[in-house]
C-alpha cells in the first residue's frame, strides 16, 4: 500500500512537473498596463522592463530586490538608458531579498500608487512562484499579468523551482504565511 502511494505521489508530481515546462510563460506583446513589476536576478528581466517602458506599455516600472547603495544613475549607465527614464519612471526597491518580500515590497508601491493592473517581468520559470506570491500579496483587485523572459536553466534549478511552487501553493492553501 504504501509502495502505491508512493508511487502515485511520484507520478503526480513528475506529470505536474511536465505541465509546469510546457506552460513556461511567454513575454506578453500588445499588453498594457498601469505598472510594471520586475524583481532582480536573471539576465533580460531589467532589459526587458525597460523596453516595455519605452514602448509605453506602462507608467511606471519598479524594480525590487536591489542590492542596497545601487542608485538609478547607476542602473541606467549599466543598461545604456538615459537617466531621464529613471527619473520619471523607475523606481527602485531594496527592502526584498527573496521571492515572498520582492511580492511585499511591490504590493505596498502598488497600493501607494494605487494601481490596478500590473505587469510582472521575470524569468520564464520564476513567474508562476512570483505570480502566486504577488496574488496572495495584494487586494484582489489587481490585475496581474505575467511576463516571461526566456532562459535556459538548469535542470536541477527547474525543479527547485516546481518544488518551491509546490510547498508555497500548499502554505498558501492552508493559510500559512499569506
């Protein structure tokens, strides 16, 4: 019996796990919104917000989870993008460290701002996990959209990945951490 179990268990999730890499999230086009969100760590996520800002597809773009000290100056050198841009448009989050606060922090810059639609700009594999977590962050009603940068993972950082969605998705359904 517990053989069995076990082995449904593992079907399961190696049948959710192929969902998971086939539905990868693809970058939006044609799509506006109020705000743009996008939370810092892999290559193209800030390229991308930027360009999406440039093309007007939002107001406002805010990017969290910025090492503390980093400027906009700075980051507009670094991406080749005038500093004007930033001033007007970009703002810059320091307070997140992971996943769950880069969520807190752009939910209370969405309330400030009182936006209703948001566009979430992260790595292809990032953004059901940030998508969750930016839902359960803010009021309902928030419309956010995911936008996936494309990348080329590991394998074993593609699990993590579905292993972290998996237990997060759980805590959240059993109002744990929300």
């Amino acid at each position: 019996m517990i053989v069995r179990l076990f082995g449904v268990v593992a079907l399961a999730w190696a049948l959710g796990f192929a969902a998971f890499m086939l539905m990868l999230p693809v970058p939006l086009e044609g799509t506006t919104t109020d705000a743009i969100v996008v939370p810092t760590g892999a290559a193209g996520r800030i390229d991308r917000g930027l360009e999406l800002l440039r093309r007007h597809q939002a107001r406002r773009m805010l990017v969290t989870g910025v090492a503390p000290g980093v400027r906009a100056i700075d980051l507009a050198r670094e991406y080749r993008t005038p500093s004007t841009l930033f001033a007007c448009c970009v703002d810059l989050g320091a307070d997140a460290v992971d996943t769950r606060s880069n969520a807190e922090e752009t939910a209370a810059w969405v309330r400030v701002h009182k936006y209703r639609s948001v566009r979430l700009v992260t790595s292809d594999w990032h953004v059901p996990r940030a998508k969750m977590e930016l839902d359960a962050a803010l009021d309902h009603h928030v419309t956010v959209l995911g936008d996936g940068v494309p990348g080329t993972p590991r394998l074993g950082t593609l699990v993590n990945e579905y292993n972290k969605l998996i237990l997060r998705r759980i805590a959240l359904w059993i109002g744990m951490g929300s």
